[in-house]
C-alpha cells in the first residue's frame, strides 16, 4: 500500500501502489476543480481507502481489501442513498476505469 494525499485539503488515501500515482492525479485533478474532499476541522472523517473487508452481505473480499477503492465523503454519500457525488467528479474518476459505487445496488 501506499498512502497518497491531495494536495489542497489533505485527505489521505491508503491504495495499492500501482493505482498510488493515478488516485494521486485524480484527488487533486478533484481539488483543483474546486471540490475538497476534506472540508476542514468540522469535517468527518469519511474518505476511506484500504480496508481488508468482504463486499457487503457477501463473503467476497472488497476491492478495497487490495486497496483499488477509495470512498470519497462515504456518509454524505451512502450506499443506496439518491445523493450522488457531483457528476463531473463520477466522469473524471470512471474516465479513467473505477467504477462508481453510488451506481451499484446493496
């Protein structure tokens, strides 16, 4: 794993370090747009990277378990929630192969 962080908020990622350089390109490509992902002292500390876990309700292992998922504001965002991350946010990420999670059911 390598830990990657943007370069204007400084949220931080735990990835694999093959993506390392990647997610580091988006998160600012992110930030530079004009999104934080860290939105300060009162933010919570809901961007999540590696974690070796099984996909929910399953007993396969996520892709976060190899450290090729990040969760961006996950509780503002909630798996089966209508909220969605800006749409440019979801393109740029999915330009460049990730799925978007607010995409899938469960």
């Amino acid at each position: 794993m390598r830990r990657v962080a943007a370069y204007r908020s400084g949220a931080d990622f735990d990835v694999h370090h093959e993506i390392a350089p990647l997610v580091k390109h988006l998160i600012d490509e992110v930030e530079r747009r004009g999104y934080l992902i860290d939105h300060g002292v009162a933010d919570v500390d809901d961007d999540w990277s590696y974690s070796n876990r099984p996909i929910r309700e399953r007993s396969v292992p996520s892709n976060h378990s190899w450290g090729l998922a990040i969760d961006i504001d996950a509780q503002e965002y909630p798996l089966g929630s209508y909220r969605r991350l800006p749409q440019w946010v979801v393109d740029l990420f999915t330009a460049y192969r990730f799925d978007y999670g607010g995409d899938w059911s469960g």
